[in-house]
C-alpha cells in the first residue's frame, strides 16, 4: 500500500531551459530611453505573436501587437495607410499632399517614435513577400540616412529609423477607405460605406486653430456629411454631385486626433444602380486635396 501510494504522489522536475531571444533585443533592453518598435508584417494578433511577447521582455519597449487573450481594438493597424504601407508594401502618392510617399511614412513613423522597424522573415506568406518587403524599407528608409539595416539573423531583419523633425502636422488616412484612384479631377478616394476615419496628428507644442480643407463630390445624389472630433459633432453639410471645395476649422490637440466622416444618406454601389456592372463598392463620398493649415 505505501508503494502505491509513493508512486501516486511521485513528482519529477519538470524539464525547463533558458528564455532566449535574439541578442539585439538585449541590446536595447540596455537602453532606458522610451521608443517603440514597428514588428512586421501585420498579424491578428494572435499566437503568431508570441514571440514578440517573448522578445519585449528583454527590451522593454512598446510594441503594437501582442498574444493576448482576447479580441484588439487595433486602431493603428486598421489604418488605410498603414495597411497600404506595411501589408501591401506600396508608397504610392495620396490625397493628403504631404509631401512624397517618404517624406511621409518617415515622417509618420517619427511621430510615433518608432525607433525601429523589425522584419520577422517566417512570418511572412512566402520568402518573396520577404523580400518584397525588405526592398520596401531599403528604398523608404535608405532615402533617410545611411546604414539602416543594424541587426540580422536568420530570423528577423531590423531597420533603424532616420531620424526626422516632426514640426508640420501630418494627415493620414484612417479606416474604411478604397485606394487612391488617378481621376480627370485628380487623386481621390472613396469612403467605404458611409463611415470613414482619418488621423490629424499635431507635433509637440503646436495645439490650437487649424484649418481643415478638402474637396468633395457624393456619388449618384446629394449625400448630407457629419463631421467629428472623437464623438463631438463639429460640422455637417450636403455634398452635391460635383466636387466643391470646403474648408472647416478644427481645434486640435497635441499628437493624434480622430475626425470622423459620416454619411446620414447611405451608399450604392454602382453595379446596384445599373452603372458598372463590374463595381461592387459600396460608395458614397469621394475626396481630394486633404489640407491641414494653421
């Protein structure tokens, strides 16, 4: 009997081994200033994550995914620009006319402070998309200052970001956008659906008055459009068919401020309405020449 019942309670150490991780992330766990990292590509944010979970214990910076146990509200990566850049690795000239493609996302990535841009190679679909997405940053980040690649292995590939002074504010297109579109009116972009987003980012010390303007046409009638910043109604006007330009002042924060874009008339597509049998998009208002002046 006290055989058996040794043998019921019996306990063998459960093998463990040392937590790694690849050696540049020790490296700026050196470092107590505050930054984050930009990890790539794109996940749900799921178990894919893991090892990016793994990798901030040893360097204690922000990142913006994560393994964790339930749905993200991930209001970065749902961007149309972000998704553009850094799913599509495109850097194609946008509505906004802020300057080139590069100028931009440098820009961007500055205002953010991500200090670096890590490349998880498995991670991606295939090697090609890989290396899609690594001639990507060479030609983005290469323009911003020499030897930017700083760390590689047979993991990962990392990028440190040129350094750019973020002193004009910076608009960028948040959700529920299609792509820019070359039009005889110029570059536009559709809202998708009746419900769109963009990001108004402010530098340091620069809060205050500024003057929103843009032009605008709705599709196939009159559609009434709401402006919002966070969940206060600031603006509303009937959009007519024809592009007609606007220009709406807007108190800003420093750093980044949502404006919302809502549609109280709905969207068609134009296959619905017998125009394009090959358009399925759910259209409403398209835009052009974003501007943000103080």
């Amino acid at each position: 009997m006290s055989v058996l019942l040794a043998l019921e309670f019996l306990m063998f150490p459960f093998p463990t081994a040392p937590l790694a991780a690849p050696s540049f992330f020790s490296q700026l766990g050196q470092d107590p200033t505050q930054y984050a990292i930009l990890e790539l590509p794109l996940t749900d944010h799921g178990h894919v994550d893991y090892p990016r979970n793994r990798n901030q214990i040893f360097h204690h910076k922000a990142i913006i995914g994560g393994y964790i146990s339930r749905p993200v509200g991930d209001s970065f990566s749902i961007a149309a620009n972000v998704r553009e850049w850094f799913s599509d690795f495109t850097s194609l000239p946008d509505i906004t006319g802020s300057g080139s493609p590069t100028e931009t996302i440098l820009t961007m990535l500055n205002a953010y402070n991500f200090r670096y841009v890590v490349l998880y190679k498995a991670d991606f679909a295939s090697p090609q998309d890989y290396l899609h997405g690594k001639a990507f940053f060479d030609r983005i980040l290469s323009g911003g200052g020499a030897n930017v690649e700083v760390y590689e292995d047979d993991t990962m590939l990392a990028y440190q970001v040129p350094s750019r002074s973020f002193t004009a504010p910076l608009i960028f297109m948040g959700e529920n956008w299609y792509q820019a579109e070359q039009t005889p009116q110029g570059l536009r972009r559709w809202m998708d659906k009746d419900h769109s987003t963009l990001r108004l980012v402010v530098p340091p010390g620069q809060a205050g008055a500024y003057n929103f303007s843009f032009n605008a046409a709705a599709f196939a009638q009159p559609r009434r459009l709401s402006l919002s910043l966070g969940s206060n109604p600031l603006w509303q006007q009937t959009i007519p068919t024809s592009v007609t330009s606007y220009t709406v002042q807007l108190k800003l924060d420093e750093g980044t401020n949502f404006l919302s874009l809502n549609v109280l008339d709905g969207y068609a597509s134009p296959r619905s309405l017998g125009l394009d049998a090959k358009d399925y998009r759910d259209l409403s208002i398209t835009f052009g020449s974003l501007k943000l002046n103080k």
